[in-house]
C-alpha cells in the first residue's frame, strides 16, 4: 500500500489588516504558496502578495454567513494532498482566537507538517494606534484579552477575567452587555475605554468614552471591533512645561 504524501502547511498570521504589517516571514512564505486559504478580514492588498497562489476564501464572520470549521479543516487537508507548499492566512495572530488548536489536531492527524508563524495581533496595533500602553507603572500591571465568541452546543454566557487591562476582540455587538458585568461587579462607570474599529486600515476609527458610554453601545460599527478597557486607557497628559 503506497503512503501519501502531503504538502506542508502554514499558519500565517496577517497582522491586524494593514499589507505591511504582516512579517518579513510571513510576506516571503506568502509569496512562495501554492494555494491560500484566507479569512474575511484579509484584505485585498494582502493577497495581492501572493498572485502565483490559488485564493480560497474560508471567512468566519460573526452574524454572517461563514464556513464551518470542520470544513476547513478538511479543505486543509485535501489541499496538502494535492499542492507542496499550502498557507492558512489568518487575521491577526493564529494562536490567538484563530481556531489553530482545531486546524493543527486535523493536520497532525493526518501525518501533515505544520509550522507557524506569528503575526501582530490586533490589540496591540490598536494600543500603538491610539498610543495608549497597555501596561502603565503603578496603575496596570495585568492584561486579559477575551471574547465573547463560543463553540457550537457551548453557553453564550460571558465571563471576564478580573485584570488591570481588558481587551476584548469582537467586541462591537457585545459592547452593551460587557459593560454591565462590569458595572455589576461594582467596576466605575467613569472607567476609561477605547474602542477601535477597522485598526491599522484607512478607514480606522477610534472612539474613546468610559464604561457608562460603552453601556449606551457602539451605535453602526461597520468593521471588526476591539474594545479596550482600563485606567491605562485614561487619556494620557501630553503637554509639556514651560
């Protein structure tokens, strides 16, 4: 009985959206793919990286029409059977709320040899964007990023973690109900948050409000949401002495 042979996979991370944020790594293997399946949130101008390359759109959105994971993960499978050099492009960073766990079990199942590579993850584009660290001496020392999104058959409660700074990704429908746990648990409604949309694209847009604002809700958010949440998100005195 002859053994398949498979391609290698990666699983690359896109960075939050801009084409040059993506790693020097990442543009270079990109740029070698055979076939790329690609989320919803790439943009056109990453794929233009890769113009050799079979495009295979495979976009999740939340509240839109998508493709099930276990569909891609078979999808992954058949295009290592047929192409030598296969990319799984990824918003963001894959390890982070990208479903890789799911993707590298069925790869590893198979026999198929993966590597991944990391990208910028949103939260911290958006930190640079709005130049708000995440960390500030004597006020956060304590990250937790977080999203409402659930498994299949898994409950929509939501949980927060109890930390300095809150990040939570995909954040635009769940606004209102975010800022009610806190609020509940006794956190102040003048606590400050930024919200950014669309981080690192053109038509990026930062708002910036407190925990009571947050719990009126984001009014039309057309594009991907990250809502950050802390004292380190308190504006920061930028004037200078005389």
């Amino acid at each position: 009985m002859t053994q398949k042979t498979y391609g290698k996979v990666y699983l690359i991370g896109a960075g939050p959206g801009a084409v040059d944020l993506i790693t020097v790594r990442g543009a270079r293997i990109l740029a070698q793919a055979d076939v790329v399946l690609h989320d919803a949130l790439v943009t056109a101008e990453m794929l233009a990286l890769c113009p050799q390359a079979k495009k295979i759109s495979v976009g999740k959105r939340s509240g839109q029409r998508s493709t099930a994971q276990i569909a891609i993960n078979q999808l992954l499978i058949d295009c290592a059977e047929k192409y030598k050099l296969i990319v799984r492009l990824k918003g963001g960073d894959p390890m982070l709320f990208g479903r890789a766990d799911e993707e590298l079990h069925a790869l590893e199942s198979h026999g198929i040899a993966v590597e991944i590579i990391p990208g910028i993850t949103t939260a911290f584009a958006a930190a640079a964007a709005t130049q708000q660290p995440l960390t500030k001496r004597g006020i956060a020392r304590s990250i937790a990023f977080f999203t409402s999104s659930t498994a299949p058959n898994q409950p929509d409660e939501l949980t927060l973690p109890d930390c300095d700074t809150l990040i939570q990704y995909m954040g635009g429908r769940e606004a209102i109900v975010t800022a009610q746990k806190l609020l509940e648990q006794g956190r102040s409604p003048a606590l400050p948050v930024v919200v950014v949309e669309n981080c690192s694209l053109e038509n990026q847009r930062i708002m910036r409000m407190t925990l009571h604002d947050l719990e009126q809700g984001l009014g039309d958010c057309e594009g991907p949401v990250l809502v950050m949440i802390g004292e380190a998100m308190a504006a920061r005195n930028t004037s200078k002495a005389d």
